[in-house]
C-alpha cells in the first residue's frame, strides 16, 4: 500500500528515518533490491508507462542508466578504486551509445567540467579526490545518458555541511537543465525545503502524510512528521 507518483521534472522529497523503507523501495524500483531475502509480492512500477516488474531483464538493463539512473549514498564506495574516473564515466557513456572510445572521453570531460570538475583531472584516480568531489563524479555519471529520472539516495550525507550545500545547489541547477525528474531520499526536512516540489513522509514502510512541500511544512498532521521537524536544531 505504498503509492507514490512523479511528473516530469518534478522533484520529490521522500522523508524517513533509517530503516524506514526509503532506500528499498528506491532499489526496488531500479530492480536491485537484493533476492533473496528481499521479494515483490504484489503492485505495479510504472515508468513512461511501462511496468518495471513485467518487462524482461534486457529491457530494464536498456532503462537503468539511460533512463533512470541513481546517486548512491556514499561516494567512497560507489566508484572503482582501480579505474580512472574518466574511464568509468566512459564505461557508462558507451554502454548505451554506440560511439568510439575518443568521442565518448570528450564527452566525458565536457560531463566533468558541467559538475566543476576541470577536464584534465579525467586521468586522476578516486581516491585522489575528495569526498564532495567523488560525490560530482557520481553526479556526472548519473547525468551521463541525460536520463529522464534520478533517484538520488541521501547524496549529501557523508560530505559537511558546506560541501552538502555545493552538491545540492549544483543538483538542482543540473536538474533544471537537462530537464529531468527526481527522487531525493534523505531524512533532512532542510534539504526537502531545499530542493523539492512535494514530499512523502514514509514510517515503518507507510506514507504517512503526502503533499506539496509547503502543505507539508505549513499543515503537517502526523506525529512521526511534526517528530521530524522537532528534531532539526533551532
């Protein structure tokens, strides 16, 4: 009984605290949710019209990256320690466009330099950056296919807080565009208020309350979400 509904461009704040059902549902939707133990049991994913739940493996390999793709939470284990951050950002470029290695390292850097990064630091390796700048990476991985939706999964949690502030602000400008939807899962009400049009609040695996961001803020009724906003320092 969880429903949630996206239009184009639009951004949706999904709010709960750790093990509330947020990063579940976010890879039950990009098809990843571990099985077992996690299974789908009943309900529809649909994308552009299309049920995520139905349609064959080679389909949603098509979809994921190029249509949809996801910011992970932490960006010291979301890239390859061993590869070049060009070179992964290449990997994905031409895994769903058929175009040569030059044509897609060009493409690369050009992605790089939309995230703030400079185009020769294509050659470095991840751990020669730092935290908010693996985060840009991550970003302009996501952005490599120009896809129609990004579910982004608490991207600021483990950068401080004015780095959080970079990456959200250069998210939102990206966002705005490539014209693209998004998700942003976080447990942080100063984020939603940050980036989002609406939001859902999410306790124990149900939508407790549902609306656009200033309702929310202005007329929440549940007591998980007034919870929330009491535990945001003055």
């Amino acid at each position: 009984n969880l429903n949630l509904s996206i239009g184009h461009k639009e951004t949706l704040g999904f709010v709960g605290e750790t093990g509330a059902g947020k990063t579940t549902t976010a890879m039950t939707i990009m098809g990843l949710l571990p099985t077992p133990p996690g299974k789908v049991t009943s309900g529809e994913i649909l994308f552009d019209g299309r049920d995520m739940l139905k349609i064959s493996d080679r389909e949603r390999r098509g979809i994921l990256g190029e249509e949809i793709s996801m910011i992970f939470q932490d960006p010291m284990t979301s890239l390859n320690p061993s590869m070049k951050v060009g070179d992964q950002i290449v990997e994905m470029i031409r895994l769903h466009k058929s175009i040569g290695k030059k044509e897609a390292f060009e493409e690369a850097c050009g992605l790089l330099e939309m995230v703030g990064i400079r185009r020769e630091r294509a050659n470095d390796y991840p751990h020669q950056f730092s935290g908010g700048m693996k985060q840009r990476v991550i970003i302009a991985i996501a952005l490599a296919c120009r896809p129609q939706l990004i579910i982004a999964d608490e991207p600021t949690t483990a950068l401080d807080v004015t780095i959080q502030a970079q990456v959200l602000e250069l998210m939102k400008r990206l966002q705005k565009d490539i014209g693209t939807s998004m998700i942003m899962i976080t447990h942080d009400m100063g984020v939603v208020a940050e980036t989002c049009d609406s939001c859902a609040v999410i306790y124990a695996g149900d939508i407790v309350e549902y609306g656009t961001v200033a309702h929310i803020f202005r007329n929440r009724q549940h007591p998980y979400t007034t919870g929330l906003f009491d535990s945001i320092p003055r």
